[in-house]
C-alpha cells in the first residue's frame, strides 16, 4: 500500500470517495477520525510537517495526514525562487524530506484543488504547472497521482449507471443519459437524484418518466423548449410545451417568471459576450448548471438584442396584465405564446 497520495482537480465528489476509501485503512470509523489530521500549507513549516507525519497512531494500525495547498505554495515563479534558496528552512527540499520514508504507520495525502468554476483551461494549467513543481519533481514519483478532472458530458451516463448499481438501484440507459443531460458534472447533485430516484421507484427499473417526474432541473428542460419554439416562431410547439408545463402541474405565474428569468440569461450572456469574453470565462461570471449555460448560449446566440429586449418587454407586460386582473393567467400565456410567435 503506498504512504503518499497527491490529489489534484475539482471533482471532489471523486477526490473525496478515494479519500474515503484510503481512512477505511485506519480501521474502526470513530478510530480513524481521531487518528487524521487536516492542515491548512499556507503557514506550516516543514518542521511543523516532520512532526505530525512522524507521531505514532493512538489505538489505530496507521494515522492519515492531509495537507491542503502545499504544491500550490511552490507553483510558477514563487515555486522556482523557492527551489533556489536552498538556506531556506521552508524550501520544497525540505518539505520533501518531511515526506521521505514515511513510517509504516502514517499514510500522507497532498490536496490541491481546482475550483469547478475555474472551468477546462484551469484544469489544463493544473496538470501542466504540477510537472514543473519542485516539490513534486521530488516527491511525485513515490507517489500515486490522480488527477480528478469533472467528467465529460459522455461519460455521465456510464457515471450514473454505476453508482446507481453500486446502491442496488436499477436504472435504464436512456434514464441514465437524461439525469446526466439534466444535472451536468456535479456528481454530488447526480449522487443524490440518483437516491432519490431509487426511493421513488421501490425497487423497479428507474424510466425516463421518473427522471422528468422526480429531477428538478426537468423543468428547465421544459422552459428550455418553450423558449426554443417560441424564438423560432413555431407556434404549435410553443402552445404543446406550454401545455406540457401546465399539466405537470407547473402554475402560470411561475412558468412566466422562468420565462422572464431565461431572457434576462440571454441577454446578459449577449452582453457579456460583446464585451469581449470567451464562453468559459462568460460561464465563470454567471454561474449555474452547465446545462443550462451551454442550453442559454445556444438560444441567445441566435437573436440579437434588439429582438431579446422586444420580447423582455412583452413578458414585462403580461405579468402587468395578469397582476392587474385585465386577463386571466391561462389566457394571458397563450396569447402571449401566439404573439412572441407571430412577430416575424
């Protein structure tokens, strides 16, 4: 079993299950919580760090030591100035003998997260810049490297599949690929509709339905596809996925503000976007789901804002009209639908 880990990536959903696994090794769970200490490397010492990684386990076959932002601290020029100074009581070399022959009983994992946010380009620059790391040209080839990068959107389904069998949950294939699409990267979000779908279903084969049943962001779908009829003037589609909406159970006044929320999405990656930034950084700025970012950049990408702002105001006026009692709710949707449609 190897005595020294060096994690890396945003997915900490993954980063963390391998953590898991690695303290099932310290035995007994209350044990292994009191045998793992969690440092902060902004401040420590490499002095500070012999100690812990050399203190003998209390009732426990082995103790686990993880250490946040210690390769962070010696990344690009301040990493290279570091190496230098080799007086440096603090430098990567000493660190690294900190780490040098473990005792059996101490496992030592070095953390160093990337920020979901901080999208692909930052997941590129993490693996790149850990190969020019002093410290971990010392350390890293005595250690298991992983580097947890957020899944492809292909490779969800496959994802969600496994974990739903690692919990006794049946799930078909196209159930699969529809949460995946629906809830994007964030295994912890898939992780928990997963349970939620498996108590839904009692036992039987999880469907499609029950993803668009159970799934909240279901109903972004459904929003997505009333705006995608309605931005290209087709009518019928637009009155079936308002329909749809409404028979889901899903009231007027709520469907009017995602539709109001949806268009303020576009216009503000328009406007982002004109501004000179690129998708990922337009992402980092808005937020949300990935999903609904690429759904919201596909839709905006082909209006320009003039039309964007034209059927804001539309939108603006029909929930006067509901709110002043001058039309019912129902009644106003639809021929707002049949308006936002006829406008070509």
């Amino acid at each position: 079993m190897n005595l020294l880990y060096i994690f890396t990536g945003s997915d900490d959903f993954s980063l963390k299950e391998r953590l898991k696994q690695i303290k099932q090794a310290l035995g007994d769970e209350s044990l292994a919580s009191a045998n793992t200490t969690l440092l902060e490397a902004k401040n420590l010492t490499a002095a500070e760090l012999l100690n812990y990684v050399q203190t003998i386990p209390f009732l426990a076959p082995a103790r686990l030591v993880i250490v946040n932002g210690l390769l962070e601290r010696f990344e690009g020029a301040k990493g290279k100035t570091a190496a230098k100074d080799t007086a440096n009581k603090n430098s990567p070399d000493e660190f690294a003998r900190a780490l040098d022959n473990l005792p059996p009983t101490t496992l030592a994992v070095l953390l160093d997260y990337t920020t979901a946010k901080d999208g692909d380009y930052r997941e590129k620059e993490k693996v790149s810049a850990l190969a020019t790391n002093p410290l971990f040209k010392i350390i890293g080839s005595r250690a298991e490297v992983k580097h947890f990068a957020p899944l492809s959107a292909q490779n969800l389904p496959g994802w969600v599949m496994q974990r739903a069998k690692q919990s006794s949950i049946q799930m078909s294939v196209p159930a699969a690929r529809l949460l995946g699409r629906l809830a994007g990267p964030d295994l912890w979000a898939l992780s928990t509709e997963i349970e939620k779908l498996g108590l839904y279903a009692q036992g039987r084969v999880i469907e499609e339905a029950d993803v668009q049943a159970m799934v909240g962001y279901a109903q972004e779908v459904n929003i997505f596809s009333l705006v995608d009829a309605i931005l290209d003037c087709k009518v019928k589609e637009a009155q079936q996925s308002l329909a749809a909406f409404t028979a889901g159970g899903g009231s007027p006044g709520f469907l009017l503000f995602m539709l109001v929320r949806q268009l303020r999405l576009m216009v503000r990656y328009t406007a982002l976007k004109k501004r000179g930034l690129k998708e990922a950084e337009v992402f980092k700025v808005m937020g949300g789901s990935e999903y609904a970012l690429r759904k919201t950049a596909s839709q905006a990408v082909c209006q320009n804002m003039d039309s964007l702002k034209n059927i804001y105001t539309k939108l603006l006026e029909t929930d006067l009209y509901i709110k002043t009692g001058r039309f019912e709710p129902e009644l106003a949707l639809s021929l707002l639908v049949a308006e936002l449609c006829g406008r070509k």
